[in-house]
C-alpha cells in the first residue's frame, strides 16, 4: 500500500513516516518546498491507499489581529484539495483510509488559539463529510486529536513554566511522545476496519479534567 503523508520532516509527522516505513509501506512525504501547502495544491501523483494530513500552523494570535487567510489554508483547505485529489483512486480501489491530524483545541478554547481551533474544527468536519459521502466505498476517514505532545511545537508556544502547569493539569502525569500518536495513528488505517467519521483524543486524559 503507498501512503501519502503531510508533514513528515520532525515531530508527530517524522514519527509517522518512521512507524509506517518500519512496517515496509511506501511513504510519500513531500518537503515543504516539494508541496507549499499555503499554495494551490496540485498532486503530480495522486494514487495512495492511505492519506495522512498532518501538516499545521499554530500562530497565536488573538482576535482583533486575525487578518489572513494562511492557517485556514494550511491547516484546512489544502487538506480538502489533498483528499479532492486522491478519493478517486480510492473509490476505484473500493478502499481507503484517510486520518486528519486534529487537536484538543477543536473542543477547548484558550486565547489566541481561534484560527488554529477553526481550522481544525473544519479539518474535522471534512473527516464526518467523508464519512457521509464516501464509507460506502470501502473509505474510512477519522481525525485523531493529540493533546500536549513534546513536539517543537508544543515548546515554541509554551514556555518553561507553562510546560510545568501542563504535565501537572495531565492526569497521567507527563507530555505525550509522538510515537504515541503515530502508534494510533497506524491503528486507525491499518488496522481499523470499521471506525469512522470519529474524533479520536490522544492527550493523557487532560480533556477530561480541563
């Protein structure tokens, strides 16, 4: 199977290219030089069996200072074009699986979060319309949703003792690894036969105490 992935150079994204290449799948993971997601999205190859939308931009913001369009692009739209491009080829193959990259700030609110948690919400509501339109052909999209992860990320938004607050608010006590959240994310296309349409929380257990 040959599985096309967003954002596979650090983090959560490296950790998902390494899980599905230990497992002998093609992975094709194009740089963002390869692939400008915040550009028309155009795919030279569009014949996958799974599809991994985990790129994302996380600028904070507050609301009075949103004043483009870039995350939505990135962290929505060009996902959408992305799964545009690569259904047919599903469809033919009666066979998918699409897993969309979402975060617990599709749920939660913080400041200076709105334009990552709107594009995320949609990224989401891309997850349940193919679902709707698609599950008959053998497609099975889901969004996994991680909490604090210690990615570059995470780190770059959030000081040292904010890291601190985080791991103490995390009932299980620490940051996820991205291992954690490939090993799910592998679970959700590999293996998974019949879950669909679902947001899928990988955090530690901070929604539930937030």
């Amino acid at each position: 199977m040959r599985v096309f992935l967003t954002g596979g150079s650090r983090g959560i994204g490296l950790a998902i290219k390494n899980t599905f290449e230990k497992n002998n799948y093609i992975v094709f993971s194009p740089t963002r030089k390869e692939l400008d997601l915040s550009e028309e999205i155009r795919l030279l190859d569009n014949k996958f069996d799974i599809v991994i939308n985990n790129a994302g931009i996380n600028p904070l913001k507050s609301v009075l200072d949103i004043d483009d369009e870039e995350v939505m692009r990135v962290n929505y739209l060009s996902p959408l074009k992305i799964v545009q491009q690569c259904l047919p080829h599903m469809v033919s193959n009666n066979y998918g699986r699409i897993v969309n990259i979402g975060s617990i700030w599709i749920d939660l609110a913080k400041p200076e979060r709105l334009a990552y948690s709107a594009s995320k919400s949609a990224l989401h509501s891309l997850t349940k319309y193919i679902t709707a339109e698609y599950a008959k052909f053998g497609i099975l999209a889901n969004t996994i949703s991680p909490g604090f992860i210690a990615t570059e990320l995470t780190y770059k938004n959030n000081n040292e003792q904010d890291i601190q607050n985080i791991v103490n608010s995390v009932p299980v006590g620490r940051l996820g690894n991205p291992e954690e959240v490939a090993k799910l994310v592998y679970q959700m296309t590999v293996e998974n036969t019949f879950i669909s349409g679902q947001n899928i929380t990988i955090d530690g257990g901070f929604t539930c105490v937030a």
